[in-house]
C-alpha cells in the first residue's frame, strides 16, 4: 500500500473545488482540449462502485444532427415538466434549465445492462448501480472545475426515447446528459437559488443523531 499526504494547499484545493462546483447551464463559444477530456474521463472513471461493478458508460455525441435530436427529446420534456407544474409552469419555463446546443462536449452517461454483480447489491441492486455511476459523474464535475470548465447535468428527458437514440442495448438506462465546455464565469450560488426558484437548506437541519427524528 502506498502512503499519500495531501499538504494544507493540496487540501484546501479540493474543498475549493467542491464548494466552487456548480451546476452550469450558460457556456461560451470553445473546445475542450482532447488531453482535457480524456483527464476528466479517467477522473470519472476512478470512482468507486459497489462491487467494482463499474456500471458507467460514457457516450460523446459529436454528431450534429444527433445533438439536435438529443435537444428536442430534452425541449418535449420541459414542457412536459411545465404543464406538470401547474401554477409555477410559466415560472419554470423562464428557467435556463440546460445548455445542450451551446456546451462544447455533449456526453451521456448510461448504467450497462446489468452484469449480475451480487457484491453489495443484494438488496438494493438497481439503486447501488445508481449510486455508483452518481459518483462518477461527480468525480468528473469536480475535475471540470479544477480545469476551469463548467459542467451542467441534464435530467429532462424521457430514457426510452433517449435509449433508443442512441442505439442503446437491452436493459441499458441512460441517467444523464452532460453539457461541457468553457464559461464566462461560474454563479456564485447555485442557479436555481439565484433565480429564486428554491433555495438550499442549511446542513444542521438534515443532519440528525442517532435515528430520524420524531415530527
């Protein structure tokens, strides 16, 4: 085993990213240099994941014609969400709520079909998949962040129609659509706070001891 220290600056540069991370859906025209990207891939790639299943696979959409596609798929289901919402539809439809045909990298992240990993699964098979493909989509957030790059996840969308897109085989599920690219700056708070749409609640009221506490 191999014994690493991280010195006060290391450490304080990995809080920094975490706090600074943010949830990016306003990009500026540019590349993201191939050295760049294949850091953050093995970045993601490193996370941990029940099992070592490793459920994650990543797609780059370059196709042009297959991005727009991919934009209207995610524009039917901002409707969808709007006439869900009731009152707030006209309020959430003001909402900037993704960044797919301005970001310089498309990725979407699928979980394979399951490989019958029984390791830590047993119970909660699906959501252990799930849990381990968040973390690798959170490693590569925070590796975009120290690289100054802006990261948006992109939920809207219906996955059989996403799946199907993109050719996706038997009991694969694709979870998220990535914008990535170069901003003119990160929000100082997250968007959603900033638009007044929710704001975040403090740690000391979901943090509880010994058992969920009585109402």
């Amino acid at each position: 085993m191999s014994e690493l220290v991280f010195d006060p600056a290391a450490r304080e540069a990995v809080y920094r990213a975490i706090h600074a991370r943010r949830d990016v859906r306003h990009f500026v025209p540019g590349a993201v240099d191939e050295a760049v990207l294949r850091r953050l891939l093995e970045a993601a790639h490193a996370a941990p994941s029940v099992g070592l299943m490793q459920p994650w696979r990543f797609i780059r959409v370059r196709d042009a014609a297959r991005r727009a596609a991919i934009a209207e798929l995610v524009e039917h289901e901002r409707q969808a969400t709007a006439q869900a919402l009731g009152p707030r539809g006209a309020e959430f439809l003001a909402l900037k709520v993704e960044g797919v045909r301005e970001c310089a990298e498309l990725l979407v992240v699928a979980l394979a079909p399951d490989d019958g990993t029984l390791f830590g699964r047993r119970t909660l098979p699906r959501e252990m998949a799930l849990a381990s493909a968040a973390c690798a989509i959170q490693n590569l957030w925070l590796a975009a962040r120290a690289e100054n790059l802006g990261l948006g996840w992109v939920s809207l969308f219906e996955p059989g129609a996403l799946a199907e897109l993109l050719e996706l085989p038997h009991g694969a599920l694709p979870i998220a659509i990535l914008c990535l690219g170069p901003v003119a700056a990160f929000y100082e708070r997250p968007l959603l706070e900033l638009a007044g749409w929710r704001q975040a609640r403090p740690l000391a009221e979901l943090l509880h001891d010994e058992r969920w506490p009585a109402p």
